[in-house]
C-alpha cells in the first residue's frame, strides 16, 4: 500500500490536476450509493479550549483552490470559523456512513439551540469517540482531520456572508485551500 504526499501551496497544489482527477475518479468508485447519506464531508474546526469539533455536512462544493460552505449561523462549527479561521475538510466515502449516522444529531455546543434540541440534538465534546473516529494531526497544526477519511483539505476562511439577510441563519463561507492530503490505497499489480 503507497501513500499519496501532501502538496502545500505554494509547492504544487496549482499544479493538482492530475492528482485531483485520480482523486475524483477514486472516491466515485469507493463511495457506496446504497448507503451514502447527504453528509459529503465532514468538517473539523478549533473549539475554544484548542480541542477539534468534527461535524457533517452536505453543503460544500469547491472548484480550484476555493471551497464555498453552507452553515447554520447557531452552529458550533460556524462559532469557531468566525473565531478560529483553520479548517479540514474530510471527504467522507461510503466506508465512514456509520460514523456519520453517529455524528448526526451531536451538536459540539454545550448550550445546546432550542431549535436543534425540538430536532433531538445532544451535546457531545468529543465527537471523535462518540463516532469511533480517529483524529490525525498535520505537520502545519490546526484542527486535527479525520482519519478515516481518504482526502482532508486544509483550509482558511478568507469571507463570511449571509444568505437570504441576517436573520435567516444560513452563511455561505469562503475557504481558501492550503494543503491536500490524500491517503488512497494503491494496490500493487500482482
């Protein structure tokens, strides 16, 4: 089994065509429609207290080096990119369904929103145990990625905006993408 590298930008992430092709063709073969949900991927941000929240989401699509993020404004997630601009992308395929099914209805906020607790919502901290996740870190730092997770992209936010006026509660976040991990298996022919 090889491991793809991390490229850095700067150091060839303009220069991830070919990468990003074998990527895309990769996670189409290992996602299991049958039993993917909506979350595409989940997203790691930095709590307060320096611990990382991991949330699922469905609302993402990136093209170049810029992701656009969708988010409740009562989020955790959204409080800590507001405050905390580090992110990880991890791109879920259909091996990491059941750990997403876990994460469903956690919320990483200790007070909980009225909202998400008429949806049965919980709070959980350590959302990596609650799902049986295993947390890997980066060389640059930040939130830490999910594991399991075939591809992390590493990210800043550059802007925040509301969608449909400030009292919607829905923001679009502009990420700008700093590293790729890709850990794809490759067999070797035999």
């Amino acid at each position: 089994m090889e491991w793809a590298k991390q490229s850095q930008a700067g150091d060839g992430l303009s220069q991830t065509s070919d990468v990003w092709s074998s990527i895309t063709a990769k996670m189409s073969q290992s996602v299991d429609v049958e039993r993917s949900t909506r979350a595409m991927v989940l997203i790691s941000t930095e709590n307060p207290d320096g611990t990382t929240n991991i949330a699922p989401m469905s609302s993402a699509w990136w093209i170049g080096k810029t992701a656009m993020l969708g988010l409740g404004a009562d989020s955790q997630t959204f409080r800590n990119l507001s405050q905390r601009p580090a992110v990880v992308l991890n791109l879920v395929d259909g091996q990491a369904v059941d750990a997403v099914d876990r994460l469903a209805l956690l919320t990483g906020r200790s007070d909980v929103p009225e909202s998400k607790a008429a949806r049965g919502y919980t709070y959980e901290h350590d959302k990596f145990a609650a799902a049986g996740l295993t947390p890997t870190e980066f060389e640059n730092g930040g939130p830490l990625g999910v594991a399991e997770c075939l591809i992390q992209l590493q990210g800043r936010v550059r802007t925040i905006s509301s969608i449909d006026g400030e009292d919607s509660g829905i923001r679009a976040i502009e990420v700008a993408i700093t590293a790729v991990t890709s850990r794809i298996y490759r067999r070797s022919p035999r």
